[in-house]
C-alpha cells in the first residue's frame, strides 16, 4: 500500500513539474517579447536605463526558473522511470 502511494505522489508531482515547466516557458517567451520592446524604447530614448535594466532583469529571473523547473520536471520522470525499473540513463 505504501509503494501504491510513493508511485502516485510521484506521478502526481511530475505532472506538477511538467505544468509549471510549461507555464514558465510560455512566461519566458512573453517577457522575451516585452524585453525586446523595452530595448526598441531604450534605444529609441523613449525609456529611461532603469525600466530597460528592469526588463532585462525580470527576462534573465524567468529563464533561471525556467530552467529550474525544466530540470525539476525530469528528476520527476527519472523517479517515475526508476519505479517502472526502467534503466535510469541521463
């Protein structure tokens, strides 16, 4: 019975993971677009140096959780592979 729960707490945070993976890829691509206007600004002068920094730094937050929750996300399947006894290769 505990075996049962370990395997259906692990599938239900990999699809957690997979989730927030793809919430904060499509995150990443809409400050990538709002980054790239706040540069098109910047260089037009329509903007100060701080919104541009502040743009850039929201984009480079987003991609290290990204990233993160990409890495989460398969430490997830490997746990899923290895209650299957499916070899664990990385």
């Amino acid at each position: 019975m505990q075996l049962r729960q370990n395997i259906e707490q692990a599938y239900v945070n990999m699809t957690a993971a997979a989730k927030r993976y793809g919430s904060l890829t499509r995150q990443v691509e809409a400050l990538a677009l709002a980054f790239k206007a706040s540069e098109s600004r910047f260089n037009a002068g329509a903007i100060n140096s701080v919104d541009y920094n502040l743009a850039k730094s929201n984009l480079d937050r987003s991609r290290i959780n990204q990233i993160q929750a990409k890495y989460d996300y398969v430490l997830r399947i490997k746990v899923l592979d290895y209650y299957q006894n499916k070899p664990l290769s990385f």
